[in-house]
C-alpha cells in the first residue's frame, strides 16, 4: 500500500514515513513562519525609524527656510560657500526647490 501526504505532495511507502515527513514539513513550515515574523517585525521597525529621522529633517529644514526667508526679508539676498562634492550640492540644491 502507497500513502500520498496532502501536504508534502510526496507518496510514501508506509505510514511511518508519511507521518515523519509530515512532521518535518510541519516544523520546516513553522520555521519559515517564524523567519517571515521576525523579518516582518525588523522591517517596521526600521521604517518607524525612517519616519522619524524624516520628521527630525523636515522639521530641520522648515526652520532652515523660515530662517532663510527671514534673512533675505531683511537683507536682500543670501550667499553661502558650500564644500561638498557635486552629487550632494545638486541634491541640496533640487531639495530646496521642492519645498516650495
């Protein structure tokens, strides 16, 4: 006589085998589980950290552009030397205009 598991799929010669690979594809199934839990549970994690870090620099650079605008309200204009290289100059440059 042949069994056949509905879970693994596989035919097996005897009952005891089934049963063994069943159990094994039982504990493999809730390892999988647990791996995707903690997976899932890192990854929210780290994007609550994102969203604070975002909140810290969107506050940061509000308080920029109110200090900015008020200078240039009083002064006319603002210059500024900025020594970085050219990647983060133009990222700078192109995220203030964004605010807006």
């Amino acid at each position: 006589m042949r069994y056949i598991s509905d879970k693994t799929g596989q035919v097996y010669e005897t009952e005891e085998k089934c049963l063994a690979a069943e159990k094994a594809y039982d504990a493999e199934q809730e390892q999988k589980a647990l791996a995707k839990k903690q997976k899932d549970e890192a990854r929210a994690a780290r994007a609550k950290e994102v969203e604070r870090a975002y909140k810290v620099y969107s506050e940061a650079r509000k308080v920029y552009h109110d200090k900015l605008a008020a200078f240039t309200k009083d002064y006319g204009s603002f210059h500024m030397t900025i020594k970085n290289d050219a990647d983060n100059i133009l990222k700078t440059f192109f995220d203030d205009f964004w605010m807006f």
